[in-house]
C-alpha cells in the first residue's frame, strides 16, 4: 500500500529523487560516499560567528573532533547547545549541519558543540554514546572560557542523533555529574524494536527514505553483541523520571512516529514536562526540502522551542 497520497506536494520531488534503500554494507558505503557530496558549508563570518574544529581528549580512546560555533559579538553569559547529527548511527558527519547549526548560533546567541561521534558498525556502542558525553563534559568543563552559563546547557539532534541525545540525557542524569537544561529531539531514532516482525507498526509510515529493513540493518550494526539496553536504546529505560524537559518533534509518515509519540507520553507520566508537535504530511529528513513550507515552518518552531527552553529573551 503506498502513503504517496498522504505525502505533502512540495516533498514529492525530494522522495522521488532519494528512493527508500534497504541498508546493507554495501549500500552503507554508498551512502557516506553520497553524504560526503552532500555537504554545504555556511559563510560563519557573515552571521558573525566563528566556527572551529576541536579534538576532545579522552582516556583511553580516540579523541573526540567536535565543531564549535561561537557569536562573534555577544556579551555576557551564553546557553550552550550540544548537537548530535543524525544518520542512523551508521552515518553522517557535523559538516551536513553547518549551514543550520550556525543559524542557531547566530539567531539564539548560542554556542553550539556538534559532535563527530564514532559510527558503527566500526565503532559500536558504547562508543557514541561516551563520545557525545565527552563533548558535554567539555562544553562544562570550558564553560566559563566559553562565557557559556551552565545552568542553560541543551542537547538534541535528529534522527539517531536525536536518539543520541536522549540517551546522552539518560546517561547525564544516572551519572548526577553534568546538568542538562532541555532536549531538542526531532523525529529521533529510539527503539530498536521498531520494523520487526513483533514491532511491524502502523503500515502508514516507514515508507519514504528511512525503512524498517535500514532501521533494523542500522540498530544490529550500533548494537552489535550488546545486550539491547537503556541509555543506548531510550525506549528500553525502565523510568524516565527526572529528564531535562523536552521538545519532541516527528512526522506522520516516519517510521519513527510511534516510537516518538510513546516516549513523549512516557516521559509525561513520568512527570517531564513536554512540547509534542506532530507534522501530519511529512516523511523522514522532510527539512531536506529547504525552500518547502514544511520546513520554514520546522525552522520556526526549533528556533522557537530551543529559545524558550534556554531563557532566552526575545
């Protein structure tokens, strides 16, 4: 049964052009090699900013390389914001965010520190995870050179970045060490258990770009022979009490839709308070489409809800 009809006009172009592929290792390097054609740096000096690349040293592991946005002109303390790109933990790299992670730093007066974390299935879990939390505990440890307020530190992403980041909250809450303000997570990857043949879901979504074959392909490489378990699989945490608060948003046609609307009712129950925006006609990675009025509209309600959840005034 295909969704085709339920798909907002101004994506149909962009589905067209990136037909749905079920991952395999060879696809899997298909893809980085077309990621790696895909990125677009921003003009950092005309939104006055400074964009740098760090390496984070870290015990026992390679060192972490990080991009920092920094405003350029801005006084007094600052939020800070780790971000985590998203690519089915398989994929992806900062640079495929540039041009919007140095929007934020310019519109919010923010500085961002988005992390180069590990891919599998070269680096399975913990490796990600231990890499985004050495960012935080950089972002932390630096604050007061970076002017940043660490009572106003957020982390998000999208997609598995997205799942990254909650279980970076995860992780950051049961270790007591490093406080988190809020998550920003957009259509995020939390369930390994989604696409199988016990987790078929909704036969509405998963069509477009993300599958439940390259779900389970992508969560078998991340996991590897670990045992299927919170942080690294959020959905799995037996409590979600005492979360930063949160900012969920996904997509009627994502594969992720359920998974996302569950975590956000369990973290309600759990007493977190959160933001839930369903986009009804959308797919995975709609915001590719940049000029479509899905995306405008995505652009404004990021910009918005990280805003409010950093205090940060109009």
């Amino acid at each position: 049964m295909s969704t085709r009809h339920l798909l907002d006009p101004e994506l149909l172009p962009f589905v067209d052009a990136t037909p749905s592929i079920d991952m395999s290792d060879e696809a899997l390097l298909d893809a980085r090699a077309g990621y790696s054609e895909m990125v677009v740096m921003g003009d950092a000096d005309a939104l006055g900013v400074s964009r740098e690349e760090i390496f984070i040293a870290c015990d026992n592991a390679p060192d972490v390389r990080c991009l920092v946005y920094k405003p350029k002109d801005s006084t007094g303390k600052r939020p800070g914001y780790v971000h985590l790109h998203g690519g089915g933990y398989v994929l992806g790299t900062p640079e495929l965010y540039d041009v919007f992670n140095l929007r934020t730093c310019a519109e919010l007066g923010v500085v961002v520190v988005s992390v180069d974390y590990r891919l599998a299935p070269e680096y399975p879990i913990p490796a990600p995870l231990d890499d985004s939390y050495a960012a935080l505990a950089w972002l932390h440890e630096n604050a007061e050179e970076l002017s940043v307020d660490r009572s106003r530190i957020a982390i998000g992403g999208e997609s598995a970045g997205g799942g990254l980041a909650a279980a970076l909250g995860l992780k950051a809450r049961d270790e007591g060490e490093y406080e988190i303000c809020w998550q920003q997570l957009t259509f995020p990857m939390l369930d390994d258990r989604t696409g199988t043949d016990e987790a078929q879901g909704d036969p509405q979504v998963g069509e477009f770009i993300w599958t439940r074959a390259s779900n389970q392909y992508a969560w078998g490489k991340y996991l590897g022979d670990s045992p299927r378990a919170a942080p690294q699989v959020p959905s799995r945490a037996e409590s979600l009490k005492g979360l930063p608060a949160t900012w969920m948003l996904t997509a009627g046609l994502d594969l992720f839709r359920d998974e996302n609307i569950a975590y956000a009712q369990r973290l309600m129950t759990d007493g977190v308070a959160v933001d839930l925006v369903v986009y009804p006609s959308a797919c995975h990675a709609f915001q590719n489409v940049v000029d479509s009025t899905l995306n405008k509209r995505f652009e404004a309600d990021f910009m918005e809800s990280l805003r409010r959840g950093l205090s940060i005034p109009d």
